[in-house]
C-alpha cells in the first residue's frame, strides 16, 4: 500500500471507531485468517453476577458469603466484585494475610479463620477434594456460568457460581466474521465447561480453556500454526502477552491501559462487532491501490 492509502485508511479508521496505532496493523489484517477473543471482558460484558450458591451441612449461607466477600474485597478480579456485590451494604471485616493466585483464587485471614475462594484447581492446589461438589460444578458449567468454590479452615465449605453474559453485539460479529471467510477461536482462563458453553452461545469455531497468561501465548503460538495469520482481541492485563504475541493484537477501548499499549490496534467503542469493521476496511484499503 502506499504511504497515501495508509494515511486515508488511518484516517478512515478513526471516523469509524477503530485506532491503528502502527501502519503496518492496516496492511496486515485484510490476511487474516482466524479472529481469536479473550471471554471475559470481550465477548462477555465482565460484569458478572452471583447466581448460585449452596454450602455444605453445618454452615450458613449469609454467614460464608460474608467472609468470602471479605477476602474478595481485596481482589481487582470482576468475579471478586460479583461477590462483593452479592452481599450489599454488609459491613465487612478486616482481612490479613491475603494472598491472590493468578487463575486460581484468593485466600485470606478473616476474624480467626482461613478463607480461600477460588477454582476447582486452586482448592485441588491447596489440598481439598471438591468432589462432594463435582457434578453441580459440571451442571453449572453446561450452563455458561463459572462455578467457584469457598473452603472455611481447610474445608470445602461452598460451591458458588457467577454469570456474565454475553455482549449485545457478540453473536452478530462471529456470524459477520464466518461470513467473512474467517475462523474464530477463544481463550480463556475460565473452566472447560463453562468456555464450551459461551462458545456454543457466541457461536465460536475453537475453545482453549483453563490457560494461565502464558499459556494463552502458547495457545495463540499453536493457533496460528493450525489456521494462519491471527487477529487477537482482548481487554485484559492478562491479555498483553497474548495480543503482543498475535500477528495483530486488538483491544477494547473500554478495557485496560496495559492491554491498549500492547495492542497494534484499539477498538475505541468496545464493541467487538469493530473488528469487522477493522478488517473490512484494510482488505478495501488495500484492493483500492492496486
Ligand atoms: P479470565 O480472564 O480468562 O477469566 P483468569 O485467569 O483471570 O481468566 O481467571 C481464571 C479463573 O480463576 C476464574 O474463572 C476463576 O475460576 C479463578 N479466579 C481468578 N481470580 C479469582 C478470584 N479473585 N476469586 C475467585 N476465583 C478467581
Ligand atoms: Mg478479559
């Protein structure tokens, strides 16, 4: 493409909500081959919302949603602020020796007592059989929501679940990106079950689930050896690796500094139906100078 074209198609792009921060993203997108997406936060609204919750013979229902809150209150994680919210104005305790695991959960000291919240993994990491709770997880998952566990001085005390749901626009866009010629895949740190399920409802192609940040360099590495030149589209801190990683990285204007400065390309609406946009705009940029 020519400087000229380059410049009309920047320019062009801002008009319709999409920011290339390098040239090169412009002439390098119309190749795309397969669109991966971070979950939450991109396809998702990243405003989850608690909507199950059964604990274990012996204990109170308000009185663990209160400690695990405590300990959640201390946690940036957009699950955190679903529990945090799920217990209104109740005045929470003091919490010392937090302690927060990357894809994993939060633990704590509240009033005397160990509280951890966290996966299925984080609970198998810190030595609890979540079995008794195993086939309610899987339930819940088959459902899109995310099942969590809250364990009380070392026991399996809670099962808890939170949904977020999809974005308005989530649906039409892979439908508009299939129809485009393009793959789509997603990557998520989420469960297994509950990733197949929004994937399913998103109508998305591939699922990689249960991925630590790094692993979602690893699943971008592998995806792009199995369908080509890649788009990745995310918002979160965790995401930088990824969309650095990607042939063109994309993030959401409503998402992260971290993720935007790591990004060749920011969608300033939010709205991940601009990724169309994006990649229908190089492909006419190009076609236009030859
Ligand atoms: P993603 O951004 O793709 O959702 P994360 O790596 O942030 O992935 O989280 C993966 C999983 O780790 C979550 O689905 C949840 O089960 C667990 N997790 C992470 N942080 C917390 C937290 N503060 N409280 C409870 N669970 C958490
Ligand atoms: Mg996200």
């Amino acid at each position: 493409a020519t400087p000229t074209s380059v410049m009309v198609g920047t320019g062009r792009g801002a008009e319709l909500g999409v920011l290339f921060r390098k040239g090169e993203a412009l002439q390098t997108l119309k190749d795309t081959k397969v669109v991966a997406f971070d979950k939450t936060g991109t396809l998702t609204q990243g405003h989850p919302e608690l909507t199950d919750m059964t604990v274990a013979e012996g204990f109170e229902r308000e009185e663990v949603l209160r400690l695990a809150a405590a300990v959640e209150a201390r946690s940036e994680h957009p699950i955190a602020r679903a529990i945090v919210a799920a217990v209104g104005n109740t005045v929470l305790p003091d919490v010392s020796a937090f302690e927060s695991v990357t894809g994993g959960g939060v633990r704590a000291s509240v009033e005397g007592r160990t509280v951890a919240v966290g996966a299925d993994r984080y609970m198998r990491d810190l030595g609890l059989d979540v079995a008794a709770f195993a086939s309610q997880a899987v339930h819940l998952g088959e459902l899109g929501r995310t099942p969590l566990y809250v364990a009380l001085d070392g026991r399996l005390t809670a099962i808890l679940a939170v949904a977020d749901a999809l974005r308005p626009t989530t649906v039409a866009t892979i439908t508009h990106l299939h129809a485009m010629g393009l793959r789509t895949a997603m990557v998520t740190g989420d469960n297994a079950h509950t990733a197949s399920a929004i994937a399913r409802q998103a109508g998305i192609d591939t699922v990689v689930a249960e991925v630590l940040p790094a692993g979602k360099v690893e699943a971008i590495r592998k995806l792009k050896v199995a369908d080509g030149l890649l788009a990745y589209v995310g918002d979160g801190i965790n995401d930088a690796p990824a969309l650095a990683e990607a042939d063109v990285g994309m993030a959401m204007g409503s998402g992260t500094d971290i993720a935007m400065e790591a990004a060749d390309v920011v969608l300033m609406s939010g709205n991940p139906e601009t990724v169309c946009t994006a990649i229908a705009l190089s492909r006419a940029v190009i076609a236009n100078i030859r």
